[in-house]
C-alpha cells in the first residue's frame, strides 16, 4: 500500500448489513501484484472481505444486501480471487 492512504476507524457503530471492505480503483491505488502486502490488508480487515473494484466495475448486492460471487476480493494469502456468494 502507499504510504499516503489511511485507513479511520470510527467510533461505535451499529453493524452494517454489508460486511466488506470496498476499494474502488484498487489496481491504480494498490499494488495488487505484491500478494504480502494485499495478505496484510485482508487480514487486518478480517472477518469483513476486502472487495476489489477496478474501474467501471458495479456491484448489485444480492436479496438481503449479501454480495454476489462474482465480485473479487482479496485473500487471507493475499490472492485475488472470486468471492463466494454471501
């Protein structure tokens, strides 16, 4: 990851329905192709999926706001890959 993108948690929430990460432009802001630093980031995201959305890329939740599985997202290992339908 770049040094210049940051990462707030805010205080206590109520717990959104969607329970995922989405990183919007991730080939232009992320480097994708090195899998320890993408490991990193799922992992410190954990249990929420870390969901790649290059550009153009549109995601239709699916009945009760779970994620379909053709969305990408990143791996504990750091790989990139299809999700499993939520």
């Amino acid at each position: 990851m770049r040094p210049d993108l940051r990462v707030t948690v805010l205080g206590p929430q109520r717990r959104p329905t969607l329970d995922a990460v989405l990183l919007p432009h991730a080939r232009r802001r992320l480097r994708v192709d090195d899998r320890n630093r993408m490991g990193v980031l799922a992992r410190r995201f954990g249990p929420a999926r870390c969901v790649v959305l290059d550009d153009g890329v549109r995601v239709d939740l699916g009945p009760g706001g779970g994620l379909p599985g053709s969305v990408r997202v990143i791996a504990a290992d750091g790989r990139i890959g299809p999700a499993v339908a939520s």
